[in-house]
C-alpha cells in the first residue's frame, strides 16, 4: 500500500487551523514541528486513494483565503510526495520519539514503550499518536505535565482527586495517576478523544483509575469539589469556563491552565486572579504558556 505525504510551511497563527483543516481533508496522521525562529513544518499522511493533485488544490486555496484574512502565510509552497508502506510508517514513528518532561516523566509512543523497571526513576507514561490533541511533543502539552508533576508534588503525601477538563489523548490524565493521584475524571466534549484516552489508559493499566466521560465541566455535578483541576485548552475557553473552575476547585486547591499563548497570559492571570486564585508559578516552553494557581481558602 502507498501513502501521500504533503507538507507545509505555515506560521503559528496559522499552524493550528491548517492542522484541523488537514484533518479535516482525511489525514490518517499529521505531525507538526515547531521552531521558535521560523515557521512549524507540517507532515501530513493520505490514503493512495485520496487524490494528491485535489489535496495540493485544497491545502493552496485554504492558504489563500487565510492570506485573504490577514494572516501570514509562508512563501514556500505545499508538496506531495509518494511513500510506500514501510516508508511511511518511518516517517511517522521517527516523528514521535520518547520525550523526557519535569523530573520523573517519560512519555513514550507504543513502539518505544518498555518495562516499568526498565525505565529508571522516571514515570513511563504511553500515548497513542493520533487524532486527539496531546502527545506531549507540543509546548502547550509539555508545559501542563511540568506543572501537573508539580502540583503532585506540593501536595505531598495526601495525592488529590483529579479532574481533567478537555483530557484529549488522556495524557494529563494518566500521567497523574502514575504519579499517584487515586482516581482522575477525564471529560472531553469529544467522543473520539474519549475513545483515545480510553485506549490510552488501558496500554498504560490504569483505566480502573481514570473514570472517563463525554461531558463539559458544566455536567460535573454530585461530587466534592477537587484538590486538583487540569485543563490545556485555548486562553478563551479558559475565560468563559472560570465560574466552573471556581465551582469545581476545592478551597486551597491547585488548578493548572495550559494551552495559553505566552503573550496572552496575562489576560488570563489577571482573570483568574479576580476569581479568588492566586498564581503559583509559571512555565513557558515554544510559545506556549501554563500557569499554576491556588484557590483562596473560601469563607
């Protein structure tokens, strides 16, 4: 069997609509790398049934209207090029190797994964390169399992219930429970993440520990409050999700907020803030900000 290859330039405005639109087009997998001096290379992998000159045409004219927008777009134009099986399985394993996070993580796609005791003082923690967003190969990701690690941390002895909000490949979500959080409730507004996550846990054995549902932190209800919420989504859902992270953090709790564009955070700081939590610390990797805080202790 052969496969299509197209790849593209595109600037960090751009980068993640192109990605969804590549998804979009029928992508069996799409792999992004970031510089922080010049515009992410984007790989995406097609069927041989997919027509390579339709794609070209699409990707072109998508790019068109994004310039058409306002938004930068890189003069380098796209290219489709033919692997056969092997070849594209290559490319797309070479394009996730094991990543070392924080102090004790490791985060490992299936063909890299080894024995518990095979990997030294640090958490192996296995991912599923796929639809859902999180491998930990993304700033944003990274950044949320420096300070989930942290937080485990602070909290000592006494590992805190999780919530996760928007878990995606569940990976903030397992890597707490390997850490030695009890039990995480993932949610995600998306089936399929639901089914990555799932599938996810179950290679890592810990889906008895990881209760998932499709769901928004809004149908969280019945339960007490959580000494730790997760959540790496885009600073707006931040902001118009915050009387939900107010009702669902315990008092003196931990929230850690990622996804947020370095030069957004701010805004997202101040908002926070506003609400009764305070700003722990602060961790940015490729751009990308996540931020720590503890809840206020209510009256």
């Amino acid at each position: 069997m052969a496969f299509w290859r197209l790849s593209v330039s595109a600037s960090g405005e751009t980068s993640d609509a192109l990605t969804n639109f590549l998804w979009e087009q029928g992508a069996l997998g799409v792999v992004e790398e970031e510089s922080p001096s010049a515009p992410s290379h984007i790989d995406a992998f097609f069927p041989e049934t997919a027509s390579s000159t339709g794609l070209l045409h699409a990707v072109i004219a998508y790019r068109a209207s994004l310039q058409a927008l306002g938004f930068p777009v890189s003069p380098a134009e796209p290219e489709v090029t033919a692997l056969v099986d092997g070849d594209w399985a290559s490319a797309w394993q070479q394009a996730f190797p094991p990543i070392e996070v924080g102090a004790r993580i490791v985060i490992v796609p299936p063909w890299h994964a080894r024995p518990d005791d095979a990997t030294g003082a640090r958490v192996q923690v296995i991912i599923e390169p796929g639809r859902a967003f999180g491998t930990g190969h993304h700033g944003s990701t990274e950044s949320c399992l420096r300070l989930t690690e942290e937080a485990l941390r602070s909290a000592g002895l006494l590992a805190p219930r999780v919530l996760d909000v928007g878990t995606g490949t569940g990976i903030l979500a397992i890597t707490a429970v390997k850490l030695g959080a009890p039990a995480v409730l993932a949610i995600d507004v998306d089936p399929d993440a639901i089914s990555a996550a799932r599938w996810n846990a179950e290679r890592n054995a810990c889906a008895d520990r990881v209760l998932l549902e499709v769901a928004g932190p809004e149908a969280v209800s019945g339960r007490e409050p959580f000494p730790l919420v997760l959540a790496n989504l885009l600073s707006h859902t931040h902001l118009a999700l915050l009387p939900q992270y107010t009702r669902l953090v315990a008092a003196e709790g931990l929230l850690v907020l990622g996804g947020i564009l370095a030069d957004e955070d701010q805004v997202v700081i101040d908002a926070v803030g506003a609400a009764g939590f305070v700003r722990v610390t602060r961790v940015v990797i490729d751009g990308w900000s996540a931020l720590l805080f503890r809840r206020s202790a209510r009256p």
